[in-house]
C-alpha cells in the first residue's frame, strides 16, 4: 500500500496528538510530536539558567544549540514514542506548565527552527509518517498528501488541558491554563517566522463539540480516500 505524509497542525491543546496518534497507530505509521522537540530545547533553557521571569537569554541559548541531543525511544507498553534530552527522558517534564509558559518564546527563534526542523523532514524522509504541530503542513512538510488544521474554542481547549494537568497532579488554576491557551495562540500565530497559519490545501476541523472516536473516523476515512486512489 502507498505510503503517505500526513501533517496534523492547529491551535494549543486542539488534541492534535491524540488524533496523530490514533492516525500512525491505524496506519502503522511513524509518529512524531514536534511540539516535544520546541518543549525539550525549553526545558534545556530553563535547566541551564537561561529563562529567568519569562525572559529568555537568547544569544546563550542559540549558542548551546549543538549541546541540545533530542531523540525519540519508543515505548512499548505505551506504544508510542517519548522524548529524551541528552540521553535523559523528559517526557514528564516538557509537559509541565512551567515549560509551556516558555515554550512559544522559543519556538520563535529562527535557529531553533532551522535545527529543529531539518530533524523533522530527516524523520519524515521515508513517508510513513504523522507529525503534529504548528508549520508541519506548510513549512516542514508543504508537498503532505493529507494536511488537518485543529481548532476548538479557547475555553473547551483550557478545561482539557486543566483536566489533563490535574491528573497528573499539577496544583494548577483554570484561569492560568485559559490564559496560557490563548498567550500561546496569540504568539505562535503573529511570530515572524513559520507562524502558525493553515495551508491552503488542509482540512479546517473544529472539535469543539466533536468526540475523539468520530474524529478519528472522519480523518481516518479521509486518508484511506488518499492511499487507495
Ligand atoms: O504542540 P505543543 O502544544 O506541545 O507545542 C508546544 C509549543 O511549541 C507551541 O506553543 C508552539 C511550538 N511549536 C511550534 O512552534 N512549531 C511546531 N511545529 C510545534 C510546536
């Protein structure tokens, strides 16, 4: 069967992982969450002192850029892949509201980008794959034979993430994760390089009110229309 590219992108906390995730598993895909990679690079920052009060040290931090080793491992009993940071496994920490307070300031760097995004379209190579973020459809990956653009309300994206954070026994306020959500639209989509925008050729999704099952199947059915024809 041919093998395609599919580029999942949309607003914060849209479940854009949660579909990319679906998608590769049903597909026997590659997965790869982008947003783990600008997360990694955030949290090297905050460890080495160079985000103090929201201000990033921007010249210190492009200059460690070569130190940063990012790499997916698979995990089996999750069945997906996490992320490790110079051999470590930070796939707790990168998610933490501390790191996604930084993250967009970062993501904004041109040399982050070029770094981060050369690994991408390396990982992408082959097709075969599922990548979720911000620019997969119209930067990383332009020529995806499948592009979905994930929006939902400012408000239905905070109560997951502030369920999801709960969960996970972060002591954190709703109206933070609110304000978060939309501080982080707001700079991914006016940043000067690759903002956040949707191509012209993806499919505009709002799941606000759409469960994750007919989500799925929507876009599965989607990229089944894409494979066999
Ligand atoms: O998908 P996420 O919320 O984990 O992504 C974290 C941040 O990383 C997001 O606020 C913007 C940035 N990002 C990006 O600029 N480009 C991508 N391809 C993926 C994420």
């Amino acid at each position: 069967m041919k093998k395609i590219t599919i580029a999942v992108d949309g607003l914060s906390s849209t479940g854009k992982s949660t579909l990319a995730k679906q998608l590769a598993k049903k597909l026997h895909y590659i997965y790869v969450d982008s947003g783990a990679m600008y997360r990694a690079v955030t949290l090297y920052a905050m460890q080495e002192g160079f985000i103090e009060n929201g201000e990033i040290a921007k010249a210190d931090l492009i200059e460690s850029l070569d130190k940063i080793e990012l790499k997916f491992v698979f995990n089996t009993h999750l069945g997906f892949a996490e992320m490790f940071l110079n051999g470590k496994n930070v796939e707790r920490e990168i998610r933490t509201l501390e790191v996604s307070k930084n993250v967009s300031q970062v993501a904004e760097l041109e040399q982050v980008r070029t770094k981060l995004v050369a690994m991408q379209q390396e990982m992408g190579k082959e097709k075969g794959v599922v990548m979720d973020g911000r620019d997969i459809g119209t930067v990383v990956f332009p020529n995806a034979e499948l592009k979905v653009f994930m929006t939902a309300s400012p408000e239905k994206r905070a109560v997951r993430r502030y369920k999801e954070l709960l969960d996970k026994g972060e002591n954190v306020k709703y109206e933070e994760i609110l304000e978060n959500v939309q501080k982080r639209d707001y700079i991914d989509s006016n940043r000067q390089i690759s903002p956040l925008v949707k191509a012209d050729d993806a499919i505009d999704f709002d799941n606000s009110d759409v469960g994750l099952d007919d989500q799925f199947q929507r876009i599965y059915e989607h990229a089944l229309r894409i494979i066999e024809k």
